[in-house]
C-alpha cells in the first residue's frame, strides 16, 4: 500500500541520517521484539524445519532420523518419471492431461486453483455489492451486518453438518431450485460437479459478511467532496461508482483478495467435513492431500513438499498482484 | 441516500434482496436451533421437520451434565482473553514498526510474516508440536495461548491500518519532541480503536472457534476447549448430533455478544481512520 | 518501563493460570485411548484390574475416535511417554512400528510362556518382521443385525447363519414390498460393510492390487438401492447419518455391522432411546463356495510404547487385559474379546439383552474371520485408494467397472514404486 502523504516521505528522505538510521533500527527492533520473539519461536522456526522436512525421508520418531533425500520428494508428488513417459508417449499435452487427471498432486492443485478462482471473485463481489447497499441509511443495517457477519462467528463442524443437510436429496435448497424449474435433485455433496459447487457456495456464505464490514470500513473513507464534485459534473451513480468508488477500493481489494486467495488455497475444514474429497478426488485440495500424506501415511517428507507447492504458487500469485498494485498506483 | 427517497421501489428491492440474503444466511442457523431440540435419531430422520414434535429443552441442561461443559467454556474463555490481549499488543507495536519506522531488515522481515501466513499448518504442525513439547509447553492452555497469540494475520492487519495515519502526525510529534513509543502510546493508539476493535473480534473469534491446535496440545479433559469437548459427542458407535448442536448454539453466545459489543466500535471507528492507502 | 512491567505481570498471570498436577505415591499406568470417558468396556478393564491389583492405578488419555490418528501422530512423534497405545487399526500399527515407537513384546512374551492359542492365530497381523508388537484384547467381525418385528411384520423368515447372498438379498426385497416406509437392509459408508465381504474365502485381500472381485457386492448393493430396498448411499453421506441412530429409528430390517454395535444397541434400548424392541444376530450370508458363517473383521489391542518408563507393568497389564481374566471382564460389556474360550463365549452370550435364541448364540462362535486388511508396507495409501474410488462408485459418479479398473490402475502404481 502505497502512503498517501507524499511530502512528509519527501521530506524525511532529505533528513536521513546514518546516525539516526542506526537509532531508530534499534527502537525498531525494540517495538518488533516483544511479536518477533513469540513469531519466531513459535511459526518461524516450524516453517523452515518443515521447508527442510521437504528435501527428507522422515517417518516421525526423533527429528535425527531424518534422512536427507534431495529432491526425491518432489520426484515422487509430481510423479515426474509416469508423467515424462506419457509425455514420451502421448505428447507434451498427453503428459500434462495424465498429470491433471489422474496425479494426486495434479487432481488437488487443479481443484483447488479451480476453487480459488471461483470463490476470490464470488467472495468479493458479494463483499463489495453488500457493503454499498449497506452503507446507504438503510433502516436496520446494523442487524444486517450482524446476521451476515454470523456465518463467520459459528463454529465449522456445526455449520457444515447444517449445509449438507440444506443440500441434501429433497433438501430445502434443492427444492427451491426444482420450484424455479432446475431438475437437479440429488445430494450436492454426492454429485461430482455439485459438491464442488457446495464447497463454494459455503465458502462464499462464510467470506461475504467478513470481507463486507471491511469493506464497509474503507466506503466510509472515501472523501465526500469526491462524490459532490462529481454530482456537480453530471456523472450518475453507476458512472461515480466506477470513476470514484472502484478506484478507492483499490488498496482494500488488494488487501481483500491477497488474503481470500491464501485463505483459499489453505482449504481444509469445509472440504474435510463435507465431502472428505469426494466423490472420488472430486473436491480433494491440497491441504487435504497434504493432510492424508502426513497422518494416513506418515510421509512427513512428501507432505512437506506438498506445502511448498502449495507456498510457492500462492507467493507467485501474491507478487504478481504487488506488481499490479504498484503499476496501478504509478499510474 | 437522497436518491433512495425518490424511487421508493429501489428501497424495497434493496430491502427483499437484503431479507432473502439474511434468510439465506440464517436457514442453516435455523436448522441447527431445530437439531438441538430434537432426539438424536430424529436429527437426521427425512423427510426433514423444521419444527420438532417434541420441543426436548432438556438437551441444553443436558450438555453441561454429559461432559464437562463448564470446563470447557472457562478454558476457551481464558485462552481466547488471553491470545486477544497479547496478540493485540504485541501486533500493535510491531505493526508500528513495519508502518512508521524505517530500519534494516524491514522489507525481508515483513516478507517472513506474510510466507508463514501461505503455509499450511498441517505442514508445520509436527515440527511445531516436537519443539513446543520440548520446550514443556504440552497440555498446558499456555500452549495454544502462545501458539495464536503471534500469529502473522495480526501485524499485517494492524499494519494496514497504521499505513493510513499519516506521517505528518508523526513528524509533529518527533519535533515536539515525544519518543516513538510515546508516538505509539499518544497518537497511534487513540486513532486506531477501530483496527483494534477489528483485530479483537478477529482474533477472539478465531481463537473461540479453533479446533486444530486445542486438539493437537490439550490433551486432559480439564484442559480441553469447546471445540475438542464437542468431539465427544461423536463417538466410536455413536453420535449425539442433537447435543453437539445444543452445545454449539450455546457456544455461539460469547462470541456474539463481544462482536454486538465491538460492532459500533468497529465501523465507525474504521471509517475515521479508513482502511485505504 | 511501565509496558514490560505489564508484560512481565501478563506472563506471570498466564502460567499461574496454568494447572499442574501433581505425582502420585502410587504407580500410575497410563494409556492413551479413544472415547475413553464413554466407552464401558474401558472403564470395566480399569476397575477390574484396580481391584485386584493393589498400588496400581491405571490413567487414561481420552481422544476423540475421530482425531485419533491425527493425535496420537504427534504425540509419539513429540516423545510422549504415555505407557500404552491403543491400536485402533493394523495400517496405523505398522506406521508406528517403522516410526520406532512400539516395543517388541516377543521376549516377554516368551519369558511368561504366554499362551497365545486363545488368539487363534489374530495376533499375527500385529506381528511385523517377526516381532510382536501389539496384542489384541478385542476383535470384532462383521455380523448381521435384524429387527424381528420387521420381519415377523413382512412374514419373512429370520436369517439364518448359512444364508447366501441371494437369500439375504431376497429378504430385502420381499420386506421392502410388504412395507415401502421399512428398509430391508442398510449399509454404512464405509468401504469394509460394502464389498469387505470378498475377503471371507481366505483367499482375495484387499492389498492383492485386484479389486475385479469386489463387483459382485457392489451390483448387489447398487440393485438394493434402485429398488428402494436400502438408504441410498449418497443420502447417508451428506447427511452423515450415523449407523446406530439409523437401525435404532426400528425401520431397518438388517443390518450389517461390527460386532461392537451389539453393546450399543443393547445399552440404547435399555434406555429407551431406540425404536427397536426385538433383534437377533446372524452370521454373515456367504457367496457360493464361501463356508457359512466365514467373515471378517478387525482387532483392537494395545502396544507399549518404546519410551514407556515403566514397560514391566505396561506387559503386565497387557498380558491381563488380552487373556483369559481380561477377556471375561471385556466380554461382560457386550465386546467381543479377542482371546476366546469356552468360558468367555458363556459371558458373552449371559449378559442382559442379548438375543436368547439359538442362532444369534452361535453366530457369536463364526468358522472363519479374515482380518479386514492386512498390515503391510502401502496399506494406508492403499486404503486411500480404495476409499476415493469407493464414494465414487456408491455416489454413481463412475459405473462399477470404471471404479474397479481405477482401482486397479492406482493400486498397481503404488505396488509398483
């Protein structure tokens, strides 16, 4: 995010001094100590011994058994020598079909981009639309926000059970669909195509109401002058939405979407509860692959590798959205 | 707004879309209510009852007899206190860091809080769980205690909102003469209630809510939290789907009660400072 | 600084919070089980052995059956010094074996000249590279439930304990059409109630990397499902309704199911909680050229951990939880022991609310069980496998022969690496 007052930054650029620089380090780490401590320990340290975890045959038992084996781990999750034959055999295309399609490591990372590129935009239109009705003096919005900022105060195990209940055979959302002429009647969660679906729409009914009241908070700081100057010029609503609105948004979408897709890419309770994957590898994610390497079968190695798949696309993904912001803000 | 008072049927549309949405929102609230109050066998019975035959109102008396409820609830409460007082404070002052001050390391050292985030902790928990029980700290509220209470999620947050305050205030401040922590304790502090009523909702709920940590470190049953007690209406043969739903509606309570509390806080006090770069 | 001084008093307060508990005088033996708090026979195996051990006080870690794994994972990986495991599946037995956190109980076994026959040869399967590491103090084999009320309603004739599938599958029906609210059977979702049976010839595995057998139980199962004779499968698994509600709600006729349900059902109908009144036991029905009364099952035992300080006691208490006395204390919960006699068989059949006739008493004794799956080197990702391609068949996304060759396909993959 970019800060808003240029000059004062313009000004302590002229100021800078070694000395000062040294001084204000040190009452830096002073502030960062008393987090960075308890971060360090605690996620840090964690974090790098499984980034080594990744290169290591380990089965549990004490962290000296450790067998360091390269890149083996990733040999194996990508399944590369299956997936170089069939490239051999049946083309690069033929390849990466065979690895999308029947790779455990392909099915997951497909799914799971997949899901990610349904529910950031659904989420966050949802978020945004909400917030601007919501914004306006509508009488009773505060019981609004309330009631659509529940899903995310409820506790994941209930709300789940209650969803597949809602979307079940004969179930009341059915239902409502087969009133409005849909022919679908059979449990989403059973349905190849339909439990990704319910996946996304829990998704979807858990992130509008956390990422409206941030939005919420940001449509209340947009300067009004903006808005009467623009009425002054003649522009409509739809056209000061997008010529004012939008662009204000900009820096909370950025902050919205960086973390609705790490939040994304992360899913694991609804899958696990719901569907557990299925049916057949239909909604299995990559957390859930992680999951099943690590505790059905004590591949703590091949987990590990798993997750720094799963880290590097998410960065890849977050410095490509850094760029954007910042040829956006340039501009 | 004006506008809305001109096209009556706008505000109506508005409104139906509103009450379809909160009901949509609130149809699986509604079921789980109907759950709580049923036996267990007619939780899952079909075709579906909205409304019980029977009201069975002894599932709520019932949940703090079955189990230790109560234990559960004072562990939950002190843990989800305690991680949102620390975490609070201690991301308030390292997110000042990140926003206001310039020193060596920065950039690399907010990059190592946001990769953490990305990392799922289903690949870390082990080597987590083997230093954390080394260091003594297993089967202890403690435990979870330091485990949520440093979490990344709080200094990027904090630190979004601190970028907002411009730094005009602060170099008024340095000339006057005010320390940085002074800055912190004077200026910063005061003009951030909202971000911290927003990181306190966040972070209690999210504490109140988790299962996965409590799982893994609590393992006495005086030390267990809500979330890992409700597990134990699931049994091997059997399940009590109607308690576990009794219990959740219950535990649905604290957790409403502080957002209710916070929420002015939270929108107005957002809307002074503003969430935007 | 006033901030480290509420620093230093927020820490003091925490660990204040923090409960300790202090040593006991007398020995503590403590084992890690799963629904410790609620599961009867737990609670009878530590009174008996409290009572006639003196000095000995048995401590258990209670676990949610469905965290188990998960928790026990990190337990041992964290250096726990818990004295004994529960073993709830050979998979996860051998994961801890290779992990180095069971102990070999072959030396004791033999300094106490510990008599195994009991076992009848179940113990193997907890024996790896020659070393025994667990034992089992319960196995429980696939068994057929049935409400006598419903097939005394339809007219049709109990089952007996050399049904053939076909029989068994008659009987769905005939009791369906007589009362289409009444279901004739019901399968849970587990993959092992639904094509398990395969194994019962002693000769298919579900580790042989050839699931081409298993069609027949799924036709089966999918023609019981057309015709409305059972819950669909895709129904219980969204709604994730739990087997024991579902035969308690008294409009399921049959019901095939773990020996252990015997203890639940028998404690919810004295409660009142259930809608069944008159029910009785069967063996399995069996495929032509299958000896009646062959099934399978599974174990439940208990292991000593590798860093259990007091490994003498845990054997000692091994030793008397999977014989003869344990077996008996085991048994008078309505659990089937692992170490069966003459004896224990009596106990079993003795306690209140078992069925009294004749065939439900000698279903208890069945020729032959075959153990579910075997432990070996890619069980679990074997099991995984199986599973996947088990809710897609049930859930009709793929036909059976496309789930079978995937099946097939993926198993092959694993065994090959």
């Amino acid at each position: 995010m970019t800060a808003k007052p240029v000059p004062a930054g313009q000004r302590r650029k002229k100021y800078s001094m070694s000395r000062l620089e040294r001084k204000n380090t040190l009452i830096a780490y002073s502030f960062l100590a008393p987090n960075f401590i308890g971060f360090a320990i605690f996620t840090l340290v964690p974090v790098i011994l499984s980034v080594v975890m990744s290169f290591t045959e380990w089965k549990g038992g004490a962290l000296s058994s450790m067998q360091w084996v390269g890149l083996d781990n990733y040999a194996s999750i990508f399944k590369s020598v299956k997936v170089g034959q069939k490239m051999g055999e049946l083309g690069f295309f033929g390849g990466l079909d065979y690895f999308f399609n029947k790779v455990d490591l392909g099915i997951s990372l497909k799914n799971t981009v997949f899901y990610t590129a349904v529910t950031v935009p659904l989420s966050l239109v949802a978020a945004i639309v909400l917030a601007l009705v919501l914004n306006k003096a509508v009488k009773g919005a505060v019981a609004f926000r309330a009631v659509l900022f529940f899903p995310y105060v409820a506790s994941m195990v209930a709300i789940c059970v209650c969803w597949n209940f809602m979307l079940m055979k004969n179930g009341p959302i059915n239902q409502m669909l087969m009133s409005l002429g849909s022919t679908f009647n059979k449990s989403w969660t059973a349905d190849g195509t339909m439990a990704f679906w319910a996946i996304v729409l829990v998704s979807v009914w858990r992130n509008m109401g956390y990422y409206m009241v941030i939005y919420l908070a940001a449509l209340q700081g947009i300067p009004r002058e903006l808005y009467e100057a623009a009425t002054v010029d003649g522009a409509n609503k739809w056209q000061q939405f997008w010529a004012i609105t939008l662009p204000q948004l900009r820096p909370t979408t950025f902050f919205a979407s960086i973390m609705l897709i790490i939040g994304c890419f992360k899913i694991y309770d609804t899958v696990y509860i719901m569907t557990e994957g299925g049916p057949g590898r239909a909604t299995k994610m990559l957390v859930l692959y992680i999951y099943q390497e690590a505790f059905n079968n004590y591949h703590y190695g091949l987990a590990s590798a798993i997750a720094m798949v799963l880290l590097v696309v998410v960065l890849l993904v977050t410095i490509l959205q850094f760029r954007m912001e910042k040829r956006y803000a340039n501009n | 707004m004006t506008q809305v008072r001109r096209f009556p049927i706008g505000k109506i549309l508005i409104y139906l879309v509103l009450i379809a949405l909160s009901a949509f929102t609130l149809i699986p609230f509604v079921w789980m209510i109907s759950a709580s109050l049923k036996l267990d066998r007619e939780v899952f019975s079909f075709p579906m009852r909205w409304i019980p035959e029977t009201f069975h109102w002894e599932n709520y008396s019932l949940i703090w007899t079955k189990v230790p409820m109560l234990t559960y609830f004072k562990n939950t409460a002190i843990i989800a206190i305690c991680v949102t007082l620390i975490q609070t404070l201690t991301s308030s002052f390292a997110a000042y860091a990140f926003a206001k001050l310039r020193f060596k390391g920065r950039d690399v050292l907010f990059l190592c809080y946001i990769s953490t985030i990305a990392v799922p902790w289903q690949a870390y928990m082990l080597p987590q769980f083997i230093l954390m029980r080394s260091m003594g700290l297993y089967d202890r509220l403690l435990a979870i205690m330091v485990l949520q209470a440093f979490s990344a999620f709080g200094v990027f947050l904090m630190r979004q909102f601190y970028q907002n305050i411009p730094d005009e205030l602060c170099e008024a401040a340095r000339i006057d003469g005010l320390s940085e922590y002074g800055i912190w304790a004077r200026i910063m502090l005061p003009l951030s209630t909202a971000a911290i009523a927003t990181l306190v909702i966040f972070t209690f709920v999210g504490t109140w809510n988790d299962f996965m940590g409590p799982m893994i470190y609590l393992t006495r049953d005086e030390n267990k939290t809500i979330q890992v007690g409700l597990r134990r209406f699931i049994q091997e043969n059997s399940s009590d789907y109607h308690l576990i739903m009794a219990a959740s509606v219950v535990s649905l309570v604290p957790v409403s009660v502080v957002f209710l509390a916070l929420q002015r806080y939270f929108i107005e006090g957002i809307a002074t400072s503003g969430l935007k770069g | 600084m006033k901030k480290t001084i509420a620093l230093v008093l927020a820490a003091m307060m925490l660990i204040s919070l923090v409960s300790f508990s202090l040593a006991d005088e007398t020995k503590t033996l403590t084992i890690v089980a799963w629904d410790a708090n609620t599961t009867g026979y737990l609670t009878a195996q530590k009174e008996a052995y409290e009572a006639s051990h003196p000095g000995v006080k048995i401590e258990y870690i209670d676990v949610s059956s469905q965290d188990y794994d998960t928790k026990v994972a990190a337990m041992l990986a964290g250096q726990d010094k818990s004295d004994i495991y529960m073993v709830k599946d050979i998979p996860a037995l051998l994961n801890w074996y290779e992990a180095g956190y069971t102990y070999d109980m072959s030396d004791y076994i033999k300094a106490a000249n510990y008599d195994l026959s009991g076992f009848v040869g179940m113990e193997t399967n907890y024996a790896f590279d020659g070393k025994q590491v667990a034992l089992p103090f319960r196995s429980d084999f696939e068994i057929l439930f049935y409400n006598k009320d419903l097939f005394d309603a339809a007219g049709v004739a109990y089952p007996t304990n050399d049904w053939s599938w076909e029989q068994y599958k008659e009987a769905a029906l005939a009791i369906h059409a007589a009362d289409e609210n009444v279901y004739g059977t019901h399968y849970h979702t587990w993959l092992s109630t639904a094509v398990n049976y395969t194994v019962a010839d002693g000769v298919n595995t579900l580790v042989d990397g050839n699931y081409d057998d298993l069609a027949y139980f799924y036709q089966l199962i999918q023609d019981l499902e057309d015709a409305g004779a059972c819950m669909s499968y895709s129904e219980i698994r969204a709604a994730g309704l739990h087997y024991s509600g579902a035969f308690g709600n008294g409009n399921i006729a049959m019901m095939p199911m773990g020996y252990w349900y015997v203890a639940t059902l028998i404690t919810n109908i004295a409660s009142g909680d259930y809608n069944v009144k008159n029910w009785g036991l069967a063996a399995m029905p069996t495929k032509e050229g299958v000896q009646a009364g062959a099934t399978f099952g599974n174990l439940t035992g208990a292991m000593i951990n590798n860093l259990s300080e007091q490994k003498d006691l845990a054997w000692d208490y091994i030793a008397w939880l999977c014989g003869e006395e344990g077996s008996k204390v085991t048994a008078g919960t309505g659990n089937r022991p692992a170490w069966v006699s003459e004896g224990v068989a009596d106990v079993m059949s003795a306690i209140e609310g078992f069925p009294a006739d004749e065939t439900s008493k000698a279903s208890l004794l069945p020729t032959y069980v075959a153990i579910e799956i075997p432990g070996m080197e890619f069980t679990a990702q074997i099991s995984n496998i199986l599973g996947e391609e088990h809710s897609a068949i049930m859930s009709r996304e793929i036909s059976i022969e496309e789930g079978i060759e995937n099946m097939n396909e993926r198993v092959a993959e694993v065994l090959g690496e």
